[in-house]
C-alpha cells in the first residue's frame, strides 16, 4: 500500500485546511460555505437513492473525499474509498466519494487472466460505450446483456485456481441485477452496484455524481466566474503546464493534459458541455458568446453573475475537465482530497493554478493506490530469469568448451574428442594474442572448432533452447500472474477493508 503523506498525517492536513480557510478572500469563503452545503445535500439525496444508509452531516464539520469514474477499476483505487471512511470515523469527518460519471465512458470490462500455453487476458463487456459520451449518458445495460456478462465471465473465472473468484463474481453480478431496477444510466448502475457489493465492509461514506453536482448553484457560480474571465484563465492554466513540463521534462503537449487553445479569437474553457448523448469542448467568444461543437449557444453577458444565470436559463450541463473537476473539490468542498497515483501527478498543474488565479496557498492533497495480487498460485519468472537463460545460449553458442563440465556423455571417446578439441582452442586462443600471430587464420580456426564443438554438443544446445522458449512463456503467464489491475468485484471487500484498518 502506497499512502503519501503517511495516514498518520492525514488528520493533521483536515486540520491545516480548516485554519487556512480563514484566510481565503470573503467571496471565496462565502462560495466554499455554498457550495459544501449543496454538496452533501445532494450526497445524501443520491446515496438515499441508491439505499446508502448515512448519518446526517454536521455542518461545518470536516469533509474528505477521493473520486473516480464509475467503472470496473482495481482494488488500487478502490482502497481511497476504504481509507476515506476510516479517516471519516477517526476524525468525525463525512467521508465523499465523487462519482466522475461526466466523464466518458468506453467499454466497462470484466478482465479475467487465462493462463496456460498462450496465457493472456479475456476481456467479458458489459457496457459497449462509447468515447464521445459520458457515463451519465449511457444507458442501463439490460437483464439480457447482464445475463451474458455473468454467464461468460463466470465460465472464464471457472478455469483458474482460485474458486472464491467466481463466487465473488457471482455475489457482484447479484448486486448488478439487484441496481438495475433503480438506476437511470450507466454510472448510476455501477456505483449502486459497487455499494451494494461493499456492503458487508460496512463502509458509511456518501457519493455524490459530479453530474448533478453541476447543476448546483455553487458550482455554476464557479463555472460562470471562469467562463467570464476565459482569457486569463486560458493564460494561467497554460503557463502551470508549461512550467509542469519544463520541471519534470515532459515533452509530450498533451501531457499531463492538452493546453486551452485559441482559434478565430474564441478562447478554449476547461468545461465540458454534456448534450443530446455528447460530450463537446467549450469556448467563449471575446463578446461573451458561449460555443460547443461550432455552435452559438448563449450569451453569457460581462459578469460571473450573468454567466451562471445563463448556464441555469438554458438549463447547460458544463462538466469540469480534470484540472477544474479537483480545482472546484479542493477549495470549495472537501477539506482533505485524496488522490490515486496519477491525479496526484497532474494535481500539481492544479496547486500552480490555485496560487496564480486565487491567491492562495492550495489546499494539501493526499495519494493512496495499492497492489492486490490474485491468489493464482504459479511460479513467476522474473526478466532476470529470462536474462540468464539467454546468457546459458549464447554462453554455449560462443564458447561451447565452457559448457563441458556440464555435460553427460554417452562414451569415453566422446568426451575425449570433446576435451581434445577443447584443449585445441584453448592453444589457438592463446596463440592469437601474440605480437606476430596470423590472427585471420587462427580465427578461423577457432571458429571450425567452436563448429566442431556444438555440432558435437547439439542435445545440449537443443536443450538450452527449449529451457529459453519454456522460461520466456512462463515470463508471459507470470505478467498476468502479476498483473494488478483486475476489477474490485474479484476480491471480498472485507479483505481490502482489513488493508486500511
């Protein structure tokens, strides 16, 4: 388990952002204030939705929160809801989770390993998906797609070593029909799912879809301020990635994400507009037109205050892209955000944009993963394994006589032809590092001998090449054996409760 900065600390970092916050601008506080309200309002809604029983919010209080988009991840993410929750109890916090169902969904897979000769990995669809459309999106897959999905992923599971996989599965796939009835789109589905599944942890955190919470009037009070100061924030978001670059030698401009960019003078914004099954960039023309996918959408006036008001007249789904998504939780929400490995990385373009554009010192960020192997048994051949094995071939390849200590002979005069040549070579080696020697001709003659030697040696060399082609594919097998990215719904919940506690 990864957790920077220790558990330990992370009490003491709610703590340093609740005293900080008394320093922040009057607006800024007064939009925190709105903006945690409405939040866990709509938390508590949501997770009543999905049968969540929770314990109301003292207001006020702590908030920590983590977040993730709704899909099949690996137990490495799924422990920051774990860690969450047990730092919500220790202290009198409200843990949050953020449901990122705004953002777009491929294919929700089960990955089951497949071991044995041609080992790799099966990938059993749940949801096809597609890349211009978020998860709020998507529909439910229906009880027939269900049905296939366990019945294949089941069959799969069956093959390994390991029953308790499929049964976990079994159990998962029952939450998965157990949410159908009460969900409305994909991301809904899954996190009703997972929750149910969670269950016997008997985790007490609450979600919240940062698909509604875009439609709070805190949060379109956020939007509007940004959307009216486009150019300055297109030129302090751009310089926090030029400098993230130029720190860490980044040299890809898509990396951590892409600049805002500019063209016929309207100027990129970091939101998303979620319409008619889509996901589109924004842009705000220099008279404060608002356009999505080439097309005029509304005039959002000269003022924050007028451009929320237009996001709520002609009632627009603007989602935050990743820097604006952990921008908004941090300083107006949660008082301790933790990350996985990644959103740490791409946070710190964050922390430079927080300083420039609000003045303040950012809020701390914690980062939490873990490495969960299945319990496939098996041996795992590390790249060492395979390197000395190469080294064995051409070890026989280039210096046959090396190897004849090693080698069972079938007769006296075999080993002693092999012995006498070896005795040969040893003479030429030494005869070519004379001053005068005819180093052409006793090249030459080293090579015939080392000829002379494998031909003699080849059920050695057969042997040493198939030990190489057997430890390269169990190489392969071992690279699913340790692979750590297989879905949560293979593992008992409680096992990564126990983890964090």
């Amino acid at each position: 388990m990864l957790c920077s900065p220790r558990f330990t600390q992370w009490h003491g970092l709610l703590q340093q952002t609740a005293a900080a916050v008394g320093t922040w601008p009057d607006e800024v506080r007064a939009l925190r204030d709105q903006a945690r309200a409405e939040t866990v309002s709509e938390a508590e809604r949501f997770s009543a939705d999905i049968g969540l029983p929770f314990v109301p919010w003292r207001e006020g209080g702590p908030i920590v929160m983590t977040g993730h988009q709704p899909e099949l991840y690996h137990p490495g993410v799924w422990v920051k809801d774990f860690l969450v929750d047990r730092l919500a109890g220790e202290a009198a916090a409200l843990g949050l989770d953020l449901v990122v169902d705004a953002d777009t969904c491929d294919r929700v897979t089960l990955r089951v390993p497949r071991l044995g000769p041609g080992a790799g990995i099966h990938e059993i669809v749940l949801a096809e998906g597609v890349a211009t459309a978020a998860y709020v999106q998507w529909p439910v897959p229906g009880a027939a797609a269900r049905d296939a999905f366990r019945t294949e992923g089941l069959e799969a599971l069956s093959a390994l070593p390991a029953p308790a996989l499929a049964r976990h599965f079994g159990a998962f796939c029952d939450c998965l029909d157990r949410a159908a009835g009460r969900s409305t789109d994909l991301g809904m589905l899954m996190t009703a799912a997972r929750r149910c599944y969670e269950a016997p942890a008997e985790t007490a955190y609450l979600e919240v879809r940062a698909s509604a919470q875009c439609r709070l009037s805190s949060y379109r009070a956020f939007a509007g301020s940004l959307l009216a100061d486009a150019p300055r924030v297109r030129d302090v978001v751009n310089a926090a990635l030029a400098d993230y670059r130029a720190r860490t030698g980044t040299r890809s401009a898509a990396q951590p994400f892409p600049d805002l960019a500019e063209e016929d003078g309207a100027v990129e914004a970091p939101f998303w507009l979620l319409r008619n099954g889509r996901r589109d960039a924004v842009s705000v023309r220099p008279d404060g037109t608002l356009l999505a996918g080439g097309e005029a959408l509304c005039w959002l006036g000269a003022t924050a205050g007028s451009a929320a008001r237009a996001l709520v007249e002609h009632d627009l789904l603007l989602a935050p892209r990743a820097l604006t998504l952990t921008l908004f939780q941090r300083i107006f929400v949660a008082d301790l955000f933790v990350h996985g490995t990644g959103g740490g990385r791409y946070d710190r373009v964050t922390d430079a944009v927080i300083r420039e554009y609000y003045g303040i010192e950012p809020p701390p960020f914690a980062i939490a993963s873990m490495t969960l192997l299945l319990p496939l048994g098996g041996h795992i051949v590390s790249e060492e394994d395979v390197a000395r094995a190469e080294r064995r071939l051409q070890r026989f390849e280039h210096n046959p006589d090396a190897m004849l200590a090693e080698v069972e002979f079938d007769t006296v005069a075999e080993r002693g032809n092999a012995e006498a040549l070896a005795r040969a070579k040893a003479e030429a080696v030494a005869a070519i590092a004379a001053p005068d020697a005819d180093r052409k001709s006793l090249g030459a003659a080293i090579r015939a001998i080392n000829a002379e030697l494998a031909e003699l040696l080849e059920p050695v060399g057969r042997e040493l090449r198939a030990a190489l082609a057997q430890v390269r594919a169990e190489r392969e097998g071992s690279a699913v054996l340790t692979d750590r990215t297989y879905p949560y719904c293979l593992w008992d919940p409680r096992e990564v409760a126990d983890k964090v506690r």
